[in-house]
C-alpha cells in the first residue's frame, strides 16, 4: 500500500516535470488569450461568457474564476478527460516512457530506489540532529533556571553548570558543526539545510 503511494506520487512529480500545463490545454482545444503573466480561455468546466479559466505557465496550475477549480496539470487533463487522476499518471507514465509494457522501466526503478534511500539517510541524520539538538536546548535551559535563582544557589551547582555552559556546550556545538561540514560534503542541499536549520536554532536560542 505505502509502496503503491510512493509509486504513484513519484510518477505524478515526474509528469509535472516533463509536461507543460498551457501546451497540454492548448491540445485539448482551449483558446488563451495573454493578460501578464496568466493566459485566458473560456472556461471547459463551466457556462462561461467571459474568459474566466486562467493558467500560469511559471507556476504550471490553472484556476478558474469562474467555478473556482484549480490545481495542476494533471488535474486540469483529469477534469478535460473526464477520467481519475491515476489513469492520467498511468497514461502519461507510459507515453513519456516511464513505463514500458505496463513495467516500470529500469531506469525509473533505480530512481525511485536511489530517492527512497535519500528519504532513509535524510531521517536517519534528523533524528541525529534533533537529538544533539535537544541535549543542547535542556543544558541551556537548565542553565537558565539556575541562573534565575542565583541568590539561593549554592556554589557546587553554580560551579557544575558554569562548566556544563563553558565546556560541554562547545563540545557539542562542535559535534553539530563537524556534522554539518561532513554533511556537506556527501549529501544533496536539502539535509544541509535542516541540518543547517538546527544548528542556527540552536545559536539563537543562546542568545
Ligand atoms: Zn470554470
């Protein structure tokens, strides 16, 4: 069942790449007409005597003014066709070639491996993160509440978490940023950006 979902929303992300949603209108018989940065025909999914069905190539969705549909162009082919939008990814999986004989072709399976991988390696390093993470934020907060109550804090704790403050705090910031340098190194954009995203969290909750 997951499978099939991964399957499925992988092949509708890479339709979305290779078709572009006017050409696909255009095809199925709309007329446009360019106002900015939208293209204007009459709308297919309503009476309309003002052209109030739109498209943005930039952002590849259509939206109608008129009846309020909307969405991307595999919607948009679903709704024309009159058909589900599964048979809409089935049938341009296998016209751009993504499909073979009704297989997914080897090239595509080995995609869509590759990217299950990623999606492993990506939560496998974020629950790293989040866990040096944490440790972090409860030192510092602890921190906090012992320096809140200076006046009544004796000298052993003060002691103990200067020293958790000055020492084991860098040495963990540290740790973090050899993380993120070697993160850098093997892994795609996105996890340098979480990554990055924690690591910056972090310093700003010292502040
Ligand atoms: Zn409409």
């Amino acid at each position: 069942m997951t499978k099939y979902n991964m399957d499925f929303n992988y092949f509708a992300m890479e339709i979305l790449k290779r078709i572009d949603i006017l050409e696909e209108a255009v095809k199925e018989g709309l007329q446009f007409k360019r106002k900015g940065k939208s293209y204007f025909a009459k709308c297919p999914f309503h009476e309309d005597s003002t052209p109030s069905f739109s498209i943005n190539p930039q952002k590849q969705v259509f939206n109608c003014f008129g009846c309020g549909k909307k969405g991307n162009a595999i919607t948009m082919l679903a709704l024309l066709k009159d058909i589900s939008k599964g048979k809409i990814i089935y049938r341009y999986a296998s016209y751009l070639g993504l499909i073979q004989n009704g297989k997914i072709n080897q090239e595509q399976q080995r995609e869509m491996e590759e990217r299950a991988k990623q999606r492993e390696f990506i939560q496998m390093h974020q629950q790293k993160f989040n866990a040096v993470y944490i440790l972090l934020s409860d030192m510092m907060h602890s921190f906090k509440r012992s320096m809140s109550k200076a006046n009544n804090m004796d000298e052993v704790i003060m002691a103990h978490e200067l020293y958790r403050v000055y020492d084991v705090i860098p040495y963990y910031e540290h740790l973090l940023d050899c993380m993120l340098g070697q993160y850098g190194e093997v892994i795609q954009v996105e996890t340098y950006l979480v990554a990055e995203r924690i690591v910056k969290q972090w310093h700003s909750n010292l502040i």
